[in-house]
C-alpha cells in the first residue's frame, strides 16, 4: 500500500475531539482519522449510486408489479402475521383498518386512498 502525507489544518476544537475519540477507541489519530474519511466516502459513494438507480426507476411499472403481487393468493405455511401485528382486519368485501395495537404506525397512506 502506497502511503503519503498531507497537512491537514482542523480547527483546535475538532482536532481535540478527534484526539479524545482516537483514544477512546485505541487507535491511533492517524487511523482514526483514515476511517472516518473511507466512512464519509463510502457515504457519499452509496448516495450517488442510490441516485443514479432511482433515476434509472420506472415508478409506474414498479407500482403495477406492487399491485398484483399476492393477489388471490393466501400466505404461505408461516408467512402469515400474529393478529397484533395484522394492518387490516380479514374479511370478505373491502379492507377496513383495524385499531392499531402496541407502537404507533409509521406507514404513510397511499396517495389517493382514503382509509
């Protein structure tokens, strides 16, 4: 591995931190810091390659596929949901939504679907 040096200025406060969490952790500044800048690159990597893909999306034909997947179709043996966790009571004719139980839903509703 091919090393080299750099001047890095980082404010007094920052280096400190720095210092203390190197140390904390048992590492040495240098490697600390060596992580940190592989950790916010590989950040920055994912993003644009989640952007790039979501770019390349075909929403439409996902939500179709989305719509059709299970229809007339039953879960499979241990697929099915315990009656605490179940988002809508089963039954014949339209869903209705059963009170929630335990932690608050974080499912947003669908666009143009009352409920």
């Amino acid at each position: 591995m091919r090393k080299s040096n750099f001047a890095l200025r980082l404010q007094p406060s920052l280096l400190d931190e720095a210092r203390r969490t190197a140390d904390e952790e048992g590492v040495a500044l240098n490697q600390f810091i060596n992580v940190a800048v592989a950790e916010k690159l590989s950040a920055i990597r994912t993003e644009s390659f989640f952007r790039e893909r979501a770019r390349r999306a075909n929403i439409p034909g996902a939500i179709e596929i989305l719509k059709r997947m299970g229809e007339g179709n039953p879960p499979g043996k241990g697929d099915e949901l315990p009656d605490s966790e179940r988002l809508y009571a089963v039954g014949s004719g339209r869903r209705k939504r059963t009170a929630p139980t335990g932690a608050r839903s974080t499912r947003l509703p669908l666009k143009g679907r009352s409920g």
